[in-house]
C-alpha cells in the first residue's frame, strides 16, 4: 500500500462542487482527471516545459494503460493530495505510480503507463537518455535546476531569449524600452534544466552605493509556480550579500506582489506605472 511519504513530489487540490456526484463523493472518473493535473505539475518539478521538451527530444509521451484502484471516496471541500512518482523506466515506456492521500489517508491508488512515441508516424521509440537520467535523478532526490551567475557577455544570449518571451512578446513592451546599457554592467541569473533549457533568469545592479537593484526577474509562463523564479531571486540575493550590499530594492509587478512577500520584501512607497504596467517598490536586506 502507498504511503504519503514515499512520494517526493505532491499535488495539493480541493474538491470541487462540480466533481461531486449524486452519491455526494468524487466521481470515479474524476481521480484520473486528478492524476493528469498532478502529472503535468510533475514535469515542472522536473524543471521541463512539457511541449518544448517533447519537441527538442522529437516525440511524445501517450497513455498505454490507466488504472484505479479505490480504496475510500474523497467529498466535496475535501484537500487532497496527489502523488505522482516515476516507478520504471523501461526501453519505450514510462510507468508512473499515482496516489490521492487525504491527509495521511489513502483514497486512491491508480498506475499510469506512457509510450515514448514519434509524433509523426505514431510508433513507439526508446525513451531518451536525457529523459531517462531526468527522471531517475529526480526520484533519487537530486536537483532539477542550474542557476548560473555571471556577465551579459557569458549569459545573454540565453537570458535575452527568456525576456523576449515574456516582456515582448507575452506582456508586449516595446523591445526599445527592455533592453537597455545596463546589461553590460549587470550581474546575470540564469535557471537550467537538466536538458540545458533556460527557464528564467534576472539581474542585479548597484544604483547607489551599497544598494543592489534586482530587475528583469522572468520565468518561462510554463514553469511558473514550480520555484523557478524563487531559484533566480536566491541566486541574486547571494550576489548582493557577496558584493555586501545593505540593501536590495526591485519594482515588482502588482501580480508578483505576492512572491516577493513571501521572500521577505517589503512594499516601500505608494504603487506606480512602468511600461504600463502597475509596479510596487519593494525592499529586503540581502
């Protein structure tokens, strides 16, 4: 029998009204529909955006077989927790031990089965060894992410690819205004996936002395909430605390308010435009 803790990676959800039926618990369907959500969580605690990774290992992942086992029902309001570990990696198939725990108590367990396929002619292909060493290391407990620091000239391409991305093209400011001479100067964070995929990055500056400046903080939409960007901001704050400066600053997004809360910044000010985008200033000592 599954144990809560035998999973290193969990889903938290609640249930909701519409997942009830007329017996007044879960649908039975309903658990494999919380398996999936789990699973593709599970690849951002992998560190891999999903579709590009199928893309740069050229395939695809398909169901082969699903099953359930019910051992209690879940109810509406109820907070669960979902499992998901990678159980076996075989020569084209990828078996996947799924659990819903309600506490420490077991409702569900259930077994996924993927075929590594090409996404063309449909027919099943080795897993790659990327992918293979990506998920074996994760469920031995090694870390997903690489955070580089270093100079424009070391990381900017990379970095300038993850800014465009998401200043550019997904928040539309003009390319003229987000890049600008500082870059030359900056300390650079870079996030890296086992694969080499950057998946965020952020810079720090000194505007005055003794003071750094974090800004330029993006993180691949895909990735977000999986503690990419909260991997970067570290990187940062140690470079601050390296060069000893008392005190760090940034102009946090309004939606990202609540990010840098939790890590320790505080709003200093009242909220501004920037770019056309609603900001707060915010500060913490490295």
């Amino acid at each position: 029998m599954s144990r809560r803790n035998s999973f290193r990676f969990l889903h938290r959800l609640r249930v909701r009204w519409a997942e009830v039926d007329l017996q007044q618990v879960v649908f039975n369907g309903h658990y494999l529909m919380y398996f999936d959500t789990a699973v593709a969580d599970y690849w951002r605690a992998l560190a891999l955006p999903y579709h590009e990774t199928m893309a740069q290992l050229d395939g695809d992942l398909y169901v082969r077989k699903a099953t359930v086992e019910y051992e209690a029902s879940a109810r509406f309001d109820d907070q669960l927790e979902i499992g998901v570990r990678c159980e076996r990696v075989g020569n084209s198939s990828i078996t996947f031990s799924c659990a819903v725990f309600r506490a420490e108590e077991l409702l569900v367990g259930g077994e996924l089965v993927y075929v590594f396929v090409d996404p063309v002619s449909r027919t099943s292909r080795p897993v790659p060894q990327a992918l293979r060493e990506t998920l074996l290391a994760y469920e031995g407990g090694a870390p997903m992410l690489d955070v580089r620091v270093g100079s424009w000239a070391e990381l900017g391409g990379r970095a300038q690819t993850i800014r465009t991305e998401v200043f550019v093209h997904e928040q539309r400011i003009p390319a003229e205004l987000e890049w600008d001479a500082a870059d030359a100067t900056c300390v650079h964070a870079l996030a890296v996936n086992r694969l080499g995929m950057p998946l965020a990055t952020g810079r720090l500056l000194e505007p005055s002395p003794g003071v750094g400046r974090i800004g330029r903080m993006a993180v691949r939409a895909s990735m977000r909430g999986g503690h990419v960007g909260r991997a970067v901001l570290d990187a940062l704050l140690a470079a601050a605390r390296e060069r000893g400066f008392h005190e760090v600053v940034l102009h946090a997004q309004q939606s990202a308010v609540g990010f840098y809360l939790r890590v320790g910044f505080v709003p200093r000010g009242e909220a501004f435009e920037e770019a056309g985008i609603l900001h707060q200033e915010m500060v913490r000592a490295p």
